[in-house]
C-alpha cells in the first residue's frame, strides 16, 4: 500500500478489523519509510454481467427497486425489502465466484420473494420470466398451490380458528 504522506511503497498492518457486517475489513498501517500511521479499507466486489456485457457492482438498492414495483400495494415494508436484497446478496455471494450474470440475479430473487409475498412474487415472476399466455400464469399458481411458501403455511396456522 502506497503511503498516503510519502508516497513510499510498502507499509506494515498494525490493527485489522471487520466493518460493514463481514462484508469490509478496516486496517490501520504504518510506513515503513516515515513511520506516520493511516487507514485502508478493503472490501469484496460483487459484479454483474449485463446482457450487453458490461460490467457493474451489485447493488442492493437496484434489487429493492425492482421488486419494490412487484410488491406494491401489498403488505411489505422497506425492512422487508432491505431483508430480501441482503439474501440475494448472501446467496450470490455464497458460491464464491466474484462476477454474476444478471439473470442469476432476477433468479435468486424468487425464492426470498415467495416467502415475502406469493402475489408479489406471481408478479415479478410473470415479468422476469416473460410470461406470455394465461397458461403461463396457471401454471405458476398450480405449483404455488402444490408447494406453499413457508409464509404462507404461518398465516394458515396463524388464524384463529371460527367459534360457531
């Protein structure tokens, strides 16, 4: 690391620390030249492949606007959201690999957003995946049907049941 006040080249790590939930790691250095002390920060990058090629960090941010619009009008907040970004993020990041393609993106959306909110999730869905026909939209509901989220499950065992 290049000295901020020298500009010497190498410099030793005193102190490391991790910052920003795991995802950042603060040092603090010292020149090995002038001996004055500085901080670094280093953190992992996240890239998405678009489809034209190009190249940029994920964003979580860019995740809860897309499915902001999905979720509209339905019971959702902001933390829940901030939440589902977070998942997605962890997901990709899980496999190890330091670029993603963009669809890999939308897909790992889909699950966290089936737990979140089954219409929300019908929605995004239909666009992600260029629903075209009604049988399309039959066909995601069968298997919503067939395999309830685990969302959904709570709210069914949630309710209390009809005195009569």
């Amino acid at each position: 690391m290049i000295c901020p006040f020298c500009r010497f080249e190498d410099s030793r790590v005193i102190d490391s620390r991790p910052t920003d939930e795991g995802n950042q790691i603060r040092r603090r250095r010292e020149c090995t030249s002038c001996g004055k002390r500085f901080n670094t920060a280093e953190s992992s990058i996240l890239l998405v492949i678009k489809r034209s090629g190009a190249t940029e960090p994920f964003s979580r941010e860019k995740v809860i606007n897309g499915v902001r619009k999905a979720c509209q009008g339905r019971p959702v907040n902001d933390d829940d959201l901030a939440l589902l970004a977070q998942r997605v993020e962890e997901f990709l990041r899980s496999d190890g690999v330091a670029e993603v393609e963009a669809q890999e993106v939308g897909m790992a959306v889909l699950a966290p957003l089936r737990e979140l909110d089954e219409v929300a999730y019908l929605r995004y869905a239909s666009v992600y995946r260029s629903f075209s026909s009604l049988e399309d939209f039959e066909g995601e509901i069968a298997l919503l049907r067939a395999e309830p989220s685990r969302n959904s499950k709570a709210l069914k065992v949630s309710q209390p049941a009809r005195v009569n």
